[in-house]
C-alpha cells in the first residue's frame, strides 16, 4: 500500500540538512524530530547520517502512522511517538535519554492536513472549521469561534495575544464558516 506524503519533499530540506549537519555528525547522536509529520526531514536526515538514532513526535494520529510506515526500513535506530512536544522531556525520558544533541521543530500544518477537507485547515474547501491537529480532542475551531466571548476590534488582551493566532476579529466574520 502507498503512503499519503512517500514522496513529499520539505521546502527546506537542504538548508535543515546543512544547519543540523555539525551536530549530527558523531555516531550514535541522537536527534528529536518534534513534528514529524510525512517523515520527509526524518528520512533525509536518517539517510544522511547512518549512525543517527532518530526520536520522532507528532500529536496527530495519521501522521504518526504514516510515519511508522514511512520510517520501517530504519526501525532499529527510530521511535516514533505520538505526543505533543511539550512532552519531550518525558518521551526522551522514557527512552533512556537524558539529552539529545538536536531537536527540529518544523511548526505548522502538513500537506495531508490541508489536502483533507473534513480537517477543515484548508480555505478552498466548504467544510466544517475542525483544524484539530489531535484528533482525539474533542474542542473544534468552530466551538471555539462560535462559543467563546470575542475581543471587541483592537483589543486583543495581553494574555489573548501571546496565544498562538489570536487575533482581534469580528465575530460575525467568521460565523459563516464555523458551522458543522
Ligand atoms: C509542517 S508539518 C511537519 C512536516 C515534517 N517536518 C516532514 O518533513 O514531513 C507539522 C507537523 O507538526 C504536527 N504538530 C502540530 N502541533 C504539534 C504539537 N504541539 N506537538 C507535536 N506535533 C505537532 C502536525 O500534526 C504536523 O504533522
């Protein structure tokens, strides 16, 4: 069976593979790849460096079976996790580490994310406003637009503007969209 994302190449890939390159040079380092997502740094990095052990987060389901998938061919020096990165300490804990040489956080949605209507991250598709990157969460985009009091134009609160993607917008902008 095909894997969604086998052949999907990260924008960035060469320049993550030169800035980590210093770090990962020793064998057996070990290297937190916090945001897996399709394995696509993973594997480059992997292949990159043959005596890398790879430790790999990621809180959404589909990816972190992807992921298992993708990475099977170098399953004795990778871990896969499902968790969210403010767990790492605990994941690399659990798995003997008490440091790791480098972590890589690529923060955002994945391709599959986007591409998949009923996740609702994408704009081009009429679909419910869902945008939970762990599925099993049961709080929507929409519960939280439809459902929580809204800053008044301009008064974002301090406590609201440190919140990732809080944004003073009028209410009624968004209800059309936010229906399920
Ligand atoms: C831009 S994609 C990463 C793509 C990946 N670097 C690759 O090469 O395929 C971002 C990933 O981060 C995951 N993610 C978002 N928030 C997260 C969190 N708090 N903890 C762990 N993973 C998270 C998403 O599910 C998504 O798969």
């Amino acid at each position: 069976m095909s894997t969604p994302g086998a052949g999907h190449r990260p924008v960035l890939l060469e320049r993550v593979l030169t800035l980590l390159a210093p770090a990962l040079d020793r064998n057996g380092t070990v290297l937190v790849d916090a945001t897996l997502g399709r394995a696509g740094h993973a594997r480059a990095l992997l292949d990159a460096h043959p005596g890398l052990v790879l430790i790999g987060l990621d809180t959404d389901a589909a990816a972190v079976e992807a992921s298992r998938r993708l990475l099977a061919r170098y399953a004795d020096r990778v871990t896969v996790v499902r968790a969210v990165f403010d767990q790492v300490a605990e994941v690399l804990n659990d798995q003997g580490h008490s440091a790791a040489d480098a972590f890589l956080f690529d923060l955002g949605v994945s391709s599959p994310q986007l591409d998949e209507p009923e996740r609702g991250f994408a704009y081009s598709y009429d679909a419910p406003l869902d945008m939970r990157m762990d599925q099993s969460q049961s709080l929507t985009a929409a519960e939280v637009l439809n459902t929580y009091p809204a800053p008044r134009l301009g008064e974002v609160r301090p406590a609201d503007s440190r919140r990732r993607g809080a944004r003073a917008v009028p209410r009624t902008a968004h209800l059309d969209r936010a229906t399920d």
